[in-house]
C-alpha cells in the first residue's frame, strides 16, 4: 500500500468524477487506501500537485487505441513535477442504467466522446439507442441515476456502477477489448521519494523532455546518444514549442534507470548536444497490462 505514513491516507487528484478511469488506476497505482480528489479538468489537477493540495495525481498520457494525451504532455512541462510510477489500466466499457431497468427500455446513452467512438460497433447494432456526448464517463452514470429516467443509460467502467448504485446491463461493449489507457503518477520532486507505489514491474523506466536546434542533422545526433549504447527507446512524442513555430519539443521514455552508467552517460552526451535537457523521472515500469 502507497501510503507516506500510517497515519494519513495519501491524497491523490485525478480528472473526473468519482467512478473515473482515472479514480481506478490511481487505486491501482497507490492502492484502494487513499483519499481521491476529483477535478473537473487536466489542469486544475496538475496545479492541485504543484500547489500541495494532493500528495500526488493519476494523468492518463496515452491510449492504445485513441494516441496520445497532448494536453498532459504539455502540462509536464509547465509543472515542476516527477514521474513515480505508471499503470496500463484495461478500459471496459459498460452500458449502466437504473436499477431495474431493461435494456429494451435504453433510448438514450451518455459518455465522453472518446468512449462513444470507441462503443461504434455496439451503437450501430443498436440505432434505437441515440448517442449523446457527455464531459465525463463516470459523470454521465451520476447524471442518470440522479435524473431518474428509465430510458437513459450511460456508458462507463464497473467501479462507476458501484460507485453511485447503479446496474450494468451491458458489459464489455467496446470495439476492441486491447484497450488500454496508460496512466502516470506524478508528484513534487521533494515529495516523490516518500511515495510508494504499488507498481510490480522489475524494470525500470526514464522519461526526459530534450528541445535541440532547428538544423539538418540535430535530431539524428541527439538519438544517437542512446543508439550507441543500446538503450531502448520506448516511445517518441513531439510537441510545439510555443512562440518557435515548427520546432518542437521532444518526450522520450527509455528502458533503464538514470543513474544505470550507460543511460548516465546518454544523458550526457545529449545534453552537450541538446540546447535543454529535462529527466521527467525514473520510475518501476508497468510491464504487465491490468484488468
């Protein structure tokens, strides 16, 4: 259990209502003792870290099928936090009602956008069922059971079901059941160390934010610190640099730890070549996926 003490449960903030995706692979991350502090947007929770009003925050950053989460990229940047850990959470969709409730009496269902998109096959066997796009899964299920109506549902994971006493009808209803949504837990660098995650994966994962000059070849050589000495590279992702139009900022996640001499010395020689360097953390790697 990720607890900095015996005597406080860790405060932990998440975007969503309660019953989120996000509220379950931060139970995942730091165990089911916790305090969940639910926000409305990416950014009120990343400032609820930087500010001290949560120890640390659960921010999804990629999915397998939907890519990746731009907006939290972007926010790692403007905040001085550390990656401590990650989880590959299982995304099952269900279709939740009132209890009591047929799925023949379903003519409406709410959710995200994202999770609508990815429940088209279902919507489309279905067409009596007209689709409406809602700011939250977990907050859709909320919204009909306190609405009462017997001919809305809503579509979202088991724990939101659970959470606000409603009754899954339908389940496991997305397009493609190897749907995960990969989370971090990020928190202030002084903080960081007193957290514990629950995380089980042996190997060990780093994760820097490198910009290099705008010149033929700049790029090719910054790769080629981890190149030459076999370090596996994970994932690229480049974002914008604000006010630099066409130049970019560039996020890796490299197998190793950084204080491993090989990454050690990758580290050092990009930084020679890179006009800035930033280690985002070295954190246990998720190597199995949840369910």
């Amino acid at each position: 259990m990720a607890t900095e003490d015996s005597n406080r449960r860790l405060k932990v903030a998440y975007q969503g209502e309660r019953g989120a995706f996000s509220e379950e692979a931060a139970r995942k991350l730091v165990g089911p003792d916790m305090e969940g502090l639910p926000h409305r947007t990416f950014e009120e929770m990343f400032e609820a870290v930087s500010n001290g009003q949560a120890d640390c925050a659960a921010a999804p950053i990629e999915n397998s099928l939907a890519g990746s989460v731009h907006k939290n990229y972007d926010l790692l940047l403007e905040h001085d936090l550390t990656i401590i850990g990650e989880v590959n959470l299982r995304i099952i969709h269900n279709l939740i009602a009132l209890p009591g409730v047929a799925f023949s009496d379903v003519r409406k269902v709410y959710s995200h956008p994202v999770a609508l998109a990815q429940c088209e096959r279902f919507l489309r066997a279905n067409p009596q069922i007209e689709a409406e796009a809602a700011h939250d899964t977990a907050g859709s299920v909320r919204v009909i059971i306190e609405q009462g109506r017997r001919d809305e549902a809503a579509i979202a994971g088991a724990r939101a079901a659970e959470v606000y006493s409603a009754q899954i009808i339908a389940e496991a209803i997305e397009d493609n059941q190897k749907n995960y949504t990969r989370f971090l837990l990020l928190a202030r660098p002084e903080r960081g160390a007193s957290i514990k995650t629950a995380a089980n994966g042996a190997q060990r994962k780093t994760s820097i934010v490198f910009r290099v000059a705008n010149r033929p070849g700049a790029l090719f050589r910054a790769m080629a610190a981890f190149a030459l000495r076999d370090i596996d590279l994970s994932k690229i992702e480049s974002r914008p640099i604000e006010g630099r139009p066409w130049e970019y900022s560039f996020y890796l996640d490299l197998t190793g730890d950084r204080a491993e001499p090989a990454v050690l010395r990758a580290l050092s020689n990009l930084e020679e070549l890179a006009e800035s360097v930033r280690v985002l953390g070295s954190y246990p790697s998720a190597d199995t996926f949840d369910s």
